[in-house]
C-alpha cells in the first residue's frame, strides 16, 4: 500500500507535536535532528527507523503506554478497550501507522 504525501504530511505533524523541536539520535555519526526548521516533506518518520524509534520511545518512557512489535505488524495499548493495531507491507509501515493513529487519537 502507497501512503499519499498528504497522509504523510498529517502524520509527520503529528509526531512533529509530541517530539518537539528535535530529535534526539543516539549515533556517533547523525547530528541530532531540528524538526523546528524542517518542512514537513522533509521529515523522514515514515522511511527511516533513525527517525521512528525515538518516537517509539516518547510513547514508552514519557507518555507511558506500551508498544509491541512482532513481525509486520505494530500495537501501542492504551488500556483493555483502546488499542492501536496496524499490520503493514513492511514493519516500518505498520509501527508508522500505529504511531499516527494513536496520536490522532492522542492529540
């Protein structure tokens, strides 16, 4: 499955809402990256695990909910009644979409 730009977009704004100005990469070879002067085509969360996995560890650690990947698919848990489940072509696609969908619901 193809995601639009638009899709993508949305996406990106939202992740961009709960990151804040930057991200955070623990590489000796990537500098940090500043989403606060970034435009949104320019935010790779939807292609790159550089740039998904501090996300994956914003919803862990500071928001506190848990997310389980196994496979190609992704669920972040909210409670017994909220759940956020995608199972995707790739393992990327499936964490990205669970990810958009829970801060949809989130915001």
């Amino acid at each position: 499955m193809t995601m639009q730009q638009e899709e993508i977009n949305k996406g990106s704004r939202l992740i961009e809402n709960i990151m804040g100005s930057t991200i955070k990469i623990e590489q000796d070879d990537v500098k940090d990256i500043p989403l606060a002067f970034l435009s949104v085509e320019d935010m790779k969360f939807h292609q790159s695990w550089k740039w998904m996995m501090p996300v994956i560890e914003k919803i862990e650690e500071d928001l506190g909910y848990p997310v389980t990947i196994k496979g190609k698919s992704c669920k972040i848990t909210v409670d017994d009644d909220t759940v956020f489940e995608y199972e995707g072509d790739t393992k990327l696609e499936a964490i990205w979409h669970a990810v958009v969908s829970f801060l949809e619901w989130h915001q």
